[in-house]
C-alpha cells in the first residue's frame, strides 16, 4: 500500500520568510537609531545575532522558554555589555523597537507565494514555529499568511521547543492526520528534520545554507535549496510511494 500525503507542515522562518536577513538588518537599524554615537551600529548588530543565535541554541527540548517581552532586553543588555554599556533602560528601548521593526521589515521570500498557491486546496497545510509567540502572531498577520493555513502551531504557547516530537504529534491531532500521511517542511536539521523524524513523520530538509547533515543522522526523504522545488519534490515522493505499492 502506498502513503499518501495528506498533510504538509511548514517550519516558518527561513523556511517561508526571509528571517535572518530582516533580523540582522533590523538590528543594525535600531543600533544606529539607538546607540549609532557609542558604538559601531554594524559591530553591535553582529554582536545581537550572536547572542540571540547562542540563546535558540542552548535552548533543550522540554525547556520552558520566556516570554519575548522578557527575553529580548535580556539579550539586547548582554549585547551592550559586550561593548561595556550596562544600561537596562537602553536595552529595554533596543528591544522594544528592534520587535516593531522586525514585524515591519519581515518579507517572504519571492518563491513562497506562488509555492503556497500552489499547494493550498491540495494539501492539509500548517505551520510549526518555535519563535516567540507575540511576534509570530504579527508576522503572520501582516504577510497574510493565515488564508494558507488550517493551523499556526507556536511551540512556546505550549511551553515546548522544536524538535520535541510532543509539538508535531499537537500539529498532526489539530489536522486530524496521522504520521505517516505528514511531510515537515523546514531548513534547521536539528529542529525541524530530527523532530519529524521522531514524531514519525517524513522530513524535506530546506537547506538553504548548504549545510552537511549531523553525522549519523537518518537520511530526509528529501534535500532541496529552496520550497520553489517543494511542488516538484512532493510529486516524486508521492509518485515514489505508489511505485512501491
Ligand atoms: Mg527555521
């Protein structure tokens, strides 16, 4: 018997939307608004990406993750440390623009809506994040993603992080499809691919970094560089299973 897919999950950022770019510039822009007569606004943006990069990757599966509203002055103070600037109130206002423009500036990339176009209506299609709550949800809203989509499933608003198999299996119950019917969509290994592949669903790796796979790991069904191939890769893996029937 074949296994056809019924449903497709989609992680979001650098999946569907262009995250890294819009947050290294955004961030670049709030240091110059901000801090631009103290610090090098480039140097201070560079110095936020990493210890908000260094923040997502210490975060464990099971961890209970804050709030944004208390993680990212955290972070933003952290980052003028680094520049010795220990000023709370600075950090508290770096953050709190850093979020508005974040949302202002977030773009898809240009593939994403005529590969959603062409999906929607074919496929179940939800969306599994671990970003923060609060600014997903505006993200979201103002790309006008929501028409796509049967779910937004935000890790954190069930205190759970990517790859814990628990957030896809909530993903898989709120489209009523089960595991082997479910392709994730997503361009972090670790995340995105090795959570599918616990939860029992298969796995298209996104790689637009053109990074290896963890050594050891099982393979994805599927490796593209960008979701322009996704209609393309969807038809051969469905035409691969009904081959094997
Ligand atoms: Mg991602």
């Amino acid at each position: 018997m074949g296994r056809p897919i019924r449903a497709i999950f989609f992680d979001l950022d650098d999946t569907l939307l262009d995250d890294t770019i819009s947050s290294e510039r955004s961030a670049a822009l709030v240091a110059s608004e901000l801090v631009g007569d103290r610090v090098p606004a480039d140097a201070l943006a560079i110095a936020y990406m990493d210890e908000a990069m260094n923040f997502w990757e210490r975060l464990e599966p099971g961890a209970c993750k804050p709030p944004s509203g208390a993680i990212r002055p955290r972070l933003w103070h952290a980052t003028l440390k680094r520049f010795a600037i220990d000023d709370e109130a600075l950090a508290t206002r770096l953050a709190h623009r850093y979020d508005a423009v974040r949302v202002e500036r977030v773009e898809l990339f240009p593939e994403t809506l005529p590969v959603l176009h062409a999906l929607h209506g074919r496929y179940k299609m939800a969306i599994i994040t671990n970003g923060f709550a609060e600014t997903h949800e505006a993200k979201i809203a103002r790309l006008e993603l929501s028409r796509f989509f049967d779910a937004v499933i935000l890790a954190g608003e069930m205190q759970l992080v990517k790859p814990d198999p628990a957030v896809f299996h909530h993903a898989m119950a709120e489209l009523g499809v089960a595991a082997h019917e479910s392709v994730m969509v997503g361009d972090r290994f670790e995340r995105d691919v090795k959570g599918a592949h616990a939860a029992g669903m298969r796995a298209i790796w996104v790689n637009t970094r053109n990074e290896a796979a963890p050594a050891g790991a099982r393979l994805v069904e599927a490796e593209i560089a960008s979701i322009a191939e996704l209609p393309a890769v969807l038809a051969a893996l469905e035409a691969h299973e009904r081959s094997d029937v």
